[in-house]
C-alpha cells in the first residue's frame, strides 16, 4: 500500500468563519458476506487521508460498489471497522454518519425546482427556511447552476441534474463524499467536463471522497490514489503514476491501462522476448515461461538494421487526436498494439519492423 496521500485538508465555515478539518476514513478488515455463500468484502483495508480522493477501480462484481454502500451504512459489515474521524460506525444509522452521496441515476424530485432539491437535506435537518435558502444557492453556484434554480428535473440535461445531486450531496457539508459511477450514464464530452469540475470542488472544500468506478481511465484522471479491486480484495493501492509503470500484479498491469502480451522466458531477473531481454518489475518472478505485458508505448518502429527490430505488417492504424494506435502482426503470428505520435501513419499491409524500448514489464503465468 502506498505511504502517498495529501496534507490534511483545513477549510473555514462559511457561516461560523471556524476552521474544520477532513476526516479521516479506514477500512479495517471488513468483510462482507450475501447469502447464498458470496463473499462481497473478503477482509479488505484501506486508510483514507484527510482530504483525499481515493477510487475504487474494478470489474463488475468484484465488491467497489459493496465497499461503498458498507461505509455508507446502506449494507452492514460481518466482520470489521469503518473509522470515520477515528469512531467507529459500524452499527450507526446512515443519517447519522454525516455523509453525503452522489450515484449514477440522478434520482432528483420530478415535482420540485432545483433550489428545492437542493434544500432537500436541509428540510430534513429542520435548517431554517432563510439559511436553507441561502446555502443551496451557495451549492448551486459551486456547481454553477444558480442561474437555473427554479428549472425543474425535466427542464436540465443529463450533466446538469448530475450537477443538481452533487450540489445536494454537498448543501449538508459532509465529512465524507460518496459518489458512485457518478458519471456512467454521460455522454463522453459531458462526463470529461463534469469529473473536472468535481475534482475542483473536491480540492477546493478539501471533502474526504471515496469514488467508485470501473472506467480505469476516469479512476486515473481524478484521484489521488486507486485502490484496484477483484474479487473482493484490493490487488494494489496507489497513485496513478505507481499503478501504471510499477503495477504489484498481473491482474493490475492488465487491467490498468493497455497491455500487449508476449510469451518469452523468465531468468536471472529478466524476461526474454525473442532475442530482447527485458527487465521485471518484480525480479522474484519465477524462472520459466511466462507472458510479459508491455505497454503499447514500450513498442516503437524500428529500421531493419537494428539488432532487436523484427518484421511486421501492420493490420490497422487509428487516430486518436493527440496520438495514433497502430496494430501489427509480428512474422510469427503474434500482434502488438503501438501507441506513437500522429505524424506516422502507417496503412494497412505496410511492412514495417518494430522493437521493444526495454523499459521493465509486469509478467503473468504462461
């Protein structure tokens, strides 16, 4: 587990000018069981740092969404701890636990403007009805919607009703944000623009966030660090820089990011692919054959007289803005993925020769 994670987060009360820090939150072995024998949560522990933005990155089923609802108190723990601030909330109500959630349908109230939507939580809380007011238009604002408050849900797109539950999520100032494939059903302009701003936010009220998605690349754009899950358990934690060039497991490197993979065999702390060794990321990786995942950047064209260039035909090439993916067929068989820059642009049955940087890769079993 990365030691890395932000300085503790202070803000002031817009209301009462005195300073509140974030919360700190953890994990601590919990384990969570459906019937039927599914284990959701098999003794998972993760410490949050005040004010940090931590994802939980995985596949389908592999427990991010449980790990949410347990902390949310929406599901309860069989076995664990969930600190908030250092207690203990296991077996304390949801309302009780000062948090504030954001889920992937928008669920706002059909038959109330947005103001009134906002002010919700605070109606709840019997917030009088001027401060009430007051600091919804404050939320709408942060989230720049105070020019639509009187709209209705039908009346905002998709992003803006999105915006509308993050406003309310963050009206009753939580210790702690909960936001749950918050962006899946956007499309991908509107879910590029909307993670920014809640990164902003997120860092400007310095609010505890635990952000649960399965799209690596969002997980990677917005937290401070990323706890990757499967099965249940955490693989890796850590920055989005560490999971990417020193991924723990195999799972991990292929799961985070784009991986080619290639049979070669492992020795004396390196694999060799073809005639190219390459070094490992962990050199205790056993001594046999194995597959190497190399990134697509870790494979580049080659002249034909460069000792570790290999022939290849390229099968496809696509644009992709800032870069291109180029697919080639190596002379035996085997297809690499090339990620490199726009001014090549190799056709389809081009004969090219390819090689790999060298730079250290993840293996997995044969």
């Amino acid at each position: 587990m990365s030691d890395t994670a932000p300085t503790p987060v202070t803000t002031v009360d817009t209301d009462t000018g005195a300073l509140r820090v974030a919360a700190p939150v953890s994990f601590v072995d919990v384990v969570k069981r459906f019937p039927g024998g599914t284990t959701a949560l098999d003794g998972i522990s993760l410490d949050l740092a005040p004010g940090e933005l931590v994802a939980l990155l995985g596949p389908s089923g592999c427990g991010k969404t449980t790990a949410l609802r347990v902390l949310a108190g929406l599901e309860s723990a069989d076995e664990g701890h969930i600190l908030i601030d250092g207690v203990d909330v296991i077996g304390t109500p949801t309302n009780k636990r000062d948090i504030g959630m954001v889920f992937q349908s928008y669920s706002l109230f059909p038959h109330l403007t947005v103001l009134q939507n906002v002010e919700f939580g605070l109606r709840m809380r019997r917030v009088a009805a001027p401060d009430r007011r007051r600091r919804a238009a404050q939320a709408l604002e942060l989230v720049g919607l105070d020019h639509l408050a009187e709209r209705y849900a039908h009346q905002l797109s998709g992003g803006q009703q999105q915006r509308v539950a993050l406003a309310r999520a963050l009206v009753t100032r939580p210790r702690v944000l909960l936001l749950d494939e918050p962006l899946s059903a956007l499309d991908a302009k509107v879910r590029l623009q909307l993670r920014e701003q809640i990164r902003v936010i997120q860092t400007e009220l310095g609010i505890t966030t635990v952000f649960v998605t399965h799209d690596q690349e969002e997980a990677l754009a917005v937290a401070d660090r990323v706890a990757v899950m499967r099965a249940g358990r955490i693989e890796q934690v850590g920055t989005p820089e560490e999971l990417y060039a020193r991924p723990a497991t195999a799972f991990v490197a292929d799961f985070v990011g784009l991986s080619n993979r290639v049979l070669g065999t492992v020795a004396d702390g390196v694999i060799t692919v073809g005639t190219q060794p390459l070094p490992l990321i962990d050199d205790a990786a056993p001594a046999g054959p194995a597959v190497a995942l190399v990134r697509p950047e870790d494979v580049v064209f080659a002249t034909a007289g460069d000792p570790d260039a290999r022939p290849a035909v390229v099968l496809t090439s696509a644009f992709l803005g800032s870069l291109r993916r180029t697919r080639v067929r190596l002379d035996d068989g085997v297809e690499l993925v090339l990620q490199h820059d726009v001014g090549r642009d190799p056709a389809a049955g081009e004969a090219v020769h390819v090689r790999l940087t060298g730079r250290p890769v993840a293996v997995a079993p044969a």
